[in-house]
C-alpha cells in the first residue's frame, strides 16, 4: 500500500484517504495507480457496498502532481500521443466511477482544487467540510482548460452559468456557494466530518444493492435520454426489483409490522 494514500475495508464501506498532506495532497501516479487497483475491487467484490474518496490534512488535493503528469514530459512539443494517453487512463478511471452501479462518495475535507474537482464531478455524492473550497485555477496555473471533466462533467453538474464562474473565471468558491451552485450536496462541521461521513456511507450501505444500482441507471438514463426512454428505463427497472425476493421481504416485513 502506498504512504501516500490509505484503504480501509469495514461495514461495506471502502474508504480511500489521500495521506500526502506534505505535498497538499497533490494527485501523484501512484495515487492513481492505487485508485485504479481499489475501484476494480469495489466494481467486482459483492462485499464492497459504498466507495467513499477523502483525504487528511490540510487540502483535499492541490491538483495533480504537476512535475510528475502521466503522459510524459509536457515541455516537450512531440509527446502529444503520450499525453492524450495519459489523459485517456485518467479519463477512464472517471469514467468508471462515473459508471459503476455503486454509490461512490467524494468528501473533502478541506480545499479540492483541479483534478480534485474533476474527481468529484465523477462521484455520485459531494459532501463538504465547512472549510472545503473549490477550485479549477488550470487557467491561471497552467493556461490550460481542466480537461479531465473539469469543464464537461462540472458543466453538466451546475450548468454553464456557475461552469464560467468556476472553470472560465476561475474563481474560487466556499462550500456554501459550492452547495448553491449544485456542486455540494451537504456540508458538514469541520469537527465531526470524518464521522458524518462515514455515517452517511453507513446509510447507504444499508440500502438494496440492486434498487441503488438500477437508480444510479435510471438517473443517468433520465439525463442523457428523452423522456419516453426516461420513463420506459424506469418501468423496466422497476419489473425487476419487484420481482425480486428482497422486495418480498419488505413487503412482508411491513405487513407483519401492521398487524
């Protein structure tokens, strides 16, 4: 395991720490690598219920480790083919976040700036410490676009009004206005976080595996589709978890309580 990000199994819950306060939490290969390693595990094993992605120290993350970007030496003007695969592995690990039936959860602690929030963009929950603050500053810092969802997946979050304020701008906001602008789910005390947190995770563990997969589709369905797919997609996810014993169970479970 690295020292620079920590896994931790229990109840259900896979819990990925960022543990490089020393660099700010600056996104490193190996971070990815572990990422990469872990996400596969949640996708494949039935015990891992909830993904929850946090850190500790002062930032969530300061960006990506910007002298050791995957893709190889960005001063040099023909490793452009090296880049975009590097992009490409960084997207596809976005991408299955984005995709797996499972909730993941992205919860910072504290300030979540360039790949950080584009990391968020991909997960299904975003909860915030009260001193959290978000930025994508690839403009100012790098005179580049935060091109690994930065702008595609935070627009398609909050819409292209805020997505000016915050990847054109770029202006840095607090969690309160993270929560106005849609980004933010919750916010939470800086003092109880980590616990509310992981309580909430707690929460949806608890929940039917399969009904939170197929609303996890359905909801995706419902944004990318018209609305008479919407709405078939529900009907047809619905055929399948009432006929599902787990359903019976519940039913049964409720009329007993009533008598």
């Amino acid at each position: 395991m690295s020292d620079q990000i920590r896994r931790t199994d229990a109840d259900g819950i896979m819990t990925l720490t960022f543990t490089r306060d020393a660099k700010l939490n600056a996104v490193s290969p190996e971070m990815l690598d572990v990422m990469r390693a872990a996400v596969t595990d949640f996708a494949e094993q039935d015990q891992h219920r909830v993904l929850v992605i946090t850190a500790e120290g002062r930032f969530f993350t300061a960006g990506i480790d910007i002298g050791r970007l995957e893709g190889g030496d960005t001063h040099n003007t023909n490793s452009g083919i090296n880049l975009r695969r590097g992009y490409r592995r960084l997207h596809l690990l976005f991408d299955e976040l984005e995709a797996i039936e499972k909730p993941v959860i992205h919860a910072a602690q504290g300030p979540c700036f360039g790949v950080g929030v584009e990391l968020a963009a991909s997960c299904d929950f975003r909860l915030a410490a009260a001193r959290a603050t978000y930025a994508l500053p690839e403009i100012i810092n790098l005179a580049v676009i935060a091109g690994s969802g930065g702008v595609s997946r935070v627009t398609r979050l909050i819409g292209p009004h805020w997505a000016r304020w915050i990847a054109m701008a770029p202006e840095t906001v607090d969690a309160n206005k993270a929560m106005i602008m849609g980004l933010v789910h919750e916010i939470y005390p800086d003092d109880t976080f980590a616990e509310d947190v992981q309580a909430f995770a707690r929460k949806l563990a608890s929940l039917s595996a399969e009904a939170l997969g197929l609303a996890k589709l359905a909801i995706d369905a419902a944004e990318a589709g018209d609305r008479i797919s919407a709405r078939n997609f529900d009907r047809v996810a619905n055929s399948l978890l009432i006929n599902s014993q787990e359903h019976h169970d519940k039913i049964a479970a409720f009329v007993n309580k009533g008598k």
